[in-house]
C-alpha cells in the first residue's frame, strides 16, 4: 500500500511545447501548457479534436512519433522527475506501470492476433518478477475486477470475440494490471454507446478510489467530465484557456470558449428551435491567428484580441481564465 | 476445415481443365510440325505424313484434346516424342532437381527479403529503408538470366568459388549439393526477394501505425518486441501470401535461369521440349506447373487460420 498524501503533486507539467516539425512548417501542437494533478484526483482535458490534448498525453509517455514529434521545452515531473529528460529505456520502466494508457478505440486498441491473456500477462511479466503461471492468475484476477463474466474462460479469447464495452473492460484490466499511479484515459467512452459509457466510467471512478490512483482524462464531451473530473483543463489550439475545478466551471465558464461548448450541449429543461453552435472552425494549426487563437470565432473579441493574446490569470480562487474580456462575457450571458 | 478443404480441392478441377484447353490449343497454333523436326530437313513429305500418322497428329485437335486428356485423367500423360518414354516419368526425375532450387531460391527470398522490408518500415525514410527500396527496384527490374550471368563471371569464372553450372543429387554429397545450387537460387531468388521486402515494408508501415502497437509500447515493451511480436504477426498473412506465390512461380519452373545455369530441371526439360515442338511433354508439363501453383496456393489459404484467429474455416 502507497502512503500518500492527499495532497501530493503526482504530475506537473510545466510550460510543455510539444511542437511537429513538418514539410510544411512548424506545427505548435502543445504550445506552452502547464497542469498539475494531485495525487487520487482526476483532472479532464477538454477540447475539439486537433486541440493538442492527445499530443499532451503522448508527450507524457514519451510516445510522439520523433519525427516529427518533438518536445522542444517544458517540464513534464512525474513524483519529482522529469520525465522529459528520461531515455527511452528509462520510460520503458515506468509505461505500464506506473503511467498506463487506454485508448478510445477498444477495437483497434487490443492486438487482434493475440488472446486477452497474453495481452495482460505481457504487461505484468514485464513489470514484475513472476512467473507465467501467476502472471495468468493475477490476469484472471484483473478481468474479474473490470467486471468481465466468467474471466477463467474469457482470458483465452481474442479481442474479437468480445463486445466494445467488455473489450474496454480489458483494455482497463491491462492497464490496472501493474497497479498504475497515473492512468491517462484518451477518449475512453467516445466510441461506446451511451449505456456502456456509464458503466466504463462508474467502473473507471471504482478503481480509482481502491487503487488511490489519479486519472487523466482526455475528452471532448463534458458530461463526461460533470461525472468524473475534480479539476478541467479546456485546451483551445494548443494552449490551456480556461483551468478550473469541475464546479467552478459548469457554474461559471468564464473563457467564451468553454461558454460556447457549454451552449452547444442539447438541454431538455429548455425550449429552443436551433441547437447553438460556436462560428466558425478550429483554425489551421500551421496558420494560427495573431492575438488571441480564439479571436476568429470569438463573439466578444475586438482590436486588443487581434493584436495580443493574453496571460493565463487567476480571475477567481482556483480559477484561470485566458482572455481579456472575461467580465464581458457574464453581460452576454444574461442575454442569452 | 475438412469439408473446406474437399470444397476447395474441387474447385481446382475447373482451373485445370483451363489450363490444360489453352496449353493444348496455344501450343497447337504455333508453327512447327514435331515429325518434321524429327525426320530433318532432307526428308520426303511421304515419310513425315506417316510419322504424323503415327503420332496421331493427322487426327483433328478436338479429337487429339479428348484423347489426351481421358489418358491425363488415367493418370497417363503419353509418350515424349523425343524421349521415348513416358512424359510423367520424365518430369518425375526432374523434380527433385527444380524442387532443391525452389526452395533454396525461396531461402534467399525469405531470409533477404523479410528481415529488409521489417527494418526499412522501422526506420522509415532512413538511409537503410532508402537502400533497401533503391534494391528492391533493381531486383524487380533486373533480369534474372542477366544476374545470372553476371553472378557467373563474378563467382564462377573471377573468383572460382562457384562452379559455372551443373547439378550434383542431394544423395552424392551435401556440400556438393549446395555449392551447385547457390548461384542459381540467387539470381533466382532475388527478384522474389526484392518483391517480399517491398510488400513485408508496405504490410508492416501500415500495421505500425496502428493502436494496438501504441498501447504494446504503452505497456513499456521495447521496439523490438513491439515490432517482431505485435507487428509481425499481424503481417504474417499478406508476407505469407507474397511468399506463396513466390514458391509457386519457383516451382513452376526457372526456365530461362535453368538453362544459364545448364541445370537439368523441369524447366530447361521444358525449353528442350518446345524447341522440338514435344506436344506431349509440353503438355504434361505445364499442366504439372499448374497443378503445383494452385496446390501451393491452396496450403497458404488453408495456413490462414494458424496467424489469424479471426479467420475460420467451416
């Protein structure tokens, strides 16, 4: 058992630019963020798609295609050490078990050619110093604990002859399978129907309270954070716009970004024709604007916006919000 | 699996028969009349009438066609015009011959052009992934009697390593075996080598990218396991079909190679055999030729299942 305090920083990330050096030019992927994530909490990253949240994920474990990939500035502390810094053979011995990953694609994120057992022993003989047969009987064990039905038999199928959500199961059970301080959840429920979404989050949020381990996850859909996250990041074109607990920001977005995507969520306890839906597209992330990566959709952006971009500032307790306007923001609110 | 398997067997006949119909037809279209190829030049139009009247090539082709094959379906595939015997026991003495060379050009193949195309893909855009495309190239491009030849005056004539052609049975030695067989089976093999790094690189660059090979390095797995375990079984399949073919097109025959190399296999009995205009043996030959290719191709199928589970036969 891990004595930890409640408290404690598991992973820092500071200032991290993860940049793709492309034949069309340099591509800011992640363009200076910094997180911080306690131990036992979850932290939700949020964003569109190509918004930099899975490049940070990969800069974490190391696993940016290189090239083009590359991490050109930051500190990524996990307990302490930066991970950054680290040789391949180094964050071998800390993937999958102390940091593991799980996909959203339960599909494709399985090897098709292997059995579920192997895929799980593979990752525990890897990491600890047993033999094949308790590997398999810790595997068993892992499967019973995600929930898979009749885990003695199951452990010898291929990911085929599961369902998407039992594969996600076992997806889970490889990653817990070395008992993980951080797990890093990419889209876990994106590709799962809404039923088994709920189950795969209520069991995501079991495991870790009885593992005291903190997650990471990334996503697009913030009901998926309401359920789940204790601190959010929004990450709007590689950089963290608006960083909040859970609360603070469903009562009070406060970046037009993160009030837009919150528009965007169909409400039943309202009677409107026209779904809202934020102007405009992501911009090209090798033509960012000037100013403000926000000011070409923005509804409140003027002439400060298209010339400088602002600072990440505490506008509350807890609460950071990139943008100069903020204050103008809650006036639009009460129209709408 | 079985009853597949019978299914499938079944279906061969029907490919056969083709085969057999266009080789008999094309061979009887060309010029050339075998009895005038017998008797020379200075015989009379008498005397190669009744050659042909014994040869039974004075009867009409459907006639000829149904003869010979209700004799094939017997089992028999008639008499060589020039051998004097037997076509089946002919092409049966030669087979171990072409067989050794298939396989040995197959070794070259598998051992030069898998381990290539896994590590070009590794190290995609690489100096080494650069070379092994450029050579790949060339060994597609390159004739094989010209690397043959080349191969000759290097090994064989330059540095006498080699001998310059010939064949030595299996049973009169091993070392003599193979000292025989190695230059053959690399210009052989070459060109089937070029072609399994090109499809195991193309194969292993799109199973690279996939997200099972990024959660097999999320475990901590090393690059290596990550590629000679996750990614090469899930390539197995499309290497092995490629590798399939290769035997099959070697088995039928390196007709042209065999004959640089004065090697006495089915294809240089073959060459021999339509320079004389053989009907029989011609005939009796590619239908051997054919038969090994589709076999072959058949096992691959069948061998399916052992590097996919998600491939079953009922």
């Amino acid at each position: 058992m891990r004595i930890l305090d409640e408290r404690e920083k598991l992973l820092e990330i500071r200032n991290l630019k993860t940049y793709f050096y492309t034949e069309e030019g340099v591509l800011k992927a992640v363009d200076g963020v910094d997180l911080l994530l306690h131990s036992g909490e979850t932290l939700g990253l949020v964003g569109e798609s190509g918004c930099g949240k899975s490049v940070t994920s990969m800069s974490i474990m190391r696993l940016l295609p290189s090239p083009p990939g590359k991490i050109v500035d930051g500190k990524i502390l996990f307990k302490g050490r930066d991970l950054a810094q680290l040789s391949q053979k180094e964050m071998r011995k800390l993937r999958g078990n102390d940091i593991s990953m799980i996909f959203q694609e339960p599909m494709t994120s399985l090897n098709p050619v292997f059995t579920i057992g192997n895929q799980i022993s593979e990752a525990i003989l890897l990491h600890k110093d047993v033999t094949k047969r308790e590997a398999r009987r810790q595997s068993i064990e892992m499967l019973k604990k995600v929930g898979i039905p009749s885990p003695e038999k199951r452990i010898d199928d291929y990911p085929h002859q599961l369902s998407g959500g039992m594969r996600q199961r076992a997806m889970i059970a490889l990653a817990l399978s070395c008992d993980p301080q951080l797990l890093i959840a990419d889209e876990p429920t994106t590709a799962l129907d809404v039923t088994i979404q709920a189950q795969i989050l209520e069991l995501m949020n079991d495991l870790k309270k009885s593992y005291n381990m903190s997650i990471m996850l990334i996503t697009h859909d913030l009901g998926v954070v309401a359920e789940t996250c204790d601190t959010v990041a929004v990450m709007y074109a590689g950089k963290i716009v608006e960083y909040t607990d859970a609360k603070g920001l469903f009562g009070n977005p406060s970046h037009p970004y993160t009030w837009g995507l919150m528009n965007s969520i169909p409400r039943l306890d309202q009677n409107i024709e026209k779904l809202h839906t934020i102007a405009g597209v992501v911009p090209n992330p090798l033509d960012f604007p000037e100013g403000c990566k926000y000011n070409t959709r923005c509804p409140i952006a003027d002439d400060k916006c298209l010339q400088q971009e602002a600072e990440l500032q505490e506008i509350r307790k807890g609460h950071k919000v990139r943008c100069w306007h903020y204050e103008r923001l809650e006036q639009l609110k009460k129209v709408h | 699996m079985l009853r597949y398997t019978l299914s499938r067997m079944l279906g061969l006949i029907p490919t056969l028969i083709l085969v057999a119909l266009i080789s008999f037809f094309l061979i009887h279209l060309t010029p050339g009349d075998p009895a005038a190829v017998m008797l020379g030049v200075e015989a009379t139009p008498e005397r190669v009438a009744n050659l042909r009247a014994d040869m039974g090539l004075d009867q009409p082709l459907t006639v000829q066609f149904k003869d010979w094959v209700s004799s094939a379906l017997q089992g028999d595939l008639g008499n060589s015009f020039f051998l004097g015997r037997p076509v089946a026991e002919a092409l049966v003495e030669r087979l171990p011959a072409t067989f050794s060379l298939a396989v040995a050009a197959l070794l070259v193949a598998v051992i030069i052009g898998v381990p290539a195309g896994i590590i070009a893909a590794a190290r995609q855009n690489s100096v080494f992934d650069g070379s092994v495309m450029v050579i790949a190239l060339l060994g597609i491009s390159v004739p094989s009697f010209w690397l043959g030849l080349l191969l000759i005056l290097i090994f064989s004539v330059g540095l006498g390593w080699f001998p310059t052609g010939g064949y030595v049975p299996i049973s009169e030695g091993f070392v003599q075996h193979v000292k025989y067989l190695v230059l053959p089976a690399v210009s052989l093999g070459f060109m089937q080598a070029a072609l399994i790094a090109r499809m195991t690189r193309a194969s292993m660059l799109e199973v690279i990218r996939k997200d099972y090979i990024t959660t097999a390095r999320s475990k901590g797995q090393s690059e290596f396991v990550v590629v000679t375990k996750h990614a090469l079984k899930n390539i197995a399949i499309s290497v092995l079909t490629v590798v399939g073919m290769a035997f099959g097109i070697l088995l039928g025959g390196a007709v042209i190679v065999e004959t640089v190399f004065a090697y006495p296999g089915v294809g240089r009995l073959v060459v021999q055999a339509v320079t004389r205009r053989d009907y029989p043996l011609i005939q009796g030959a590619l239908l051997m030729i054919a038969s090994i290719y589709v076999i072959v191709n058949l096992v691959v199928d069948l061998l399916y299942p052992l590097f996919d589970p998600r491939i079953k036969y009922e």
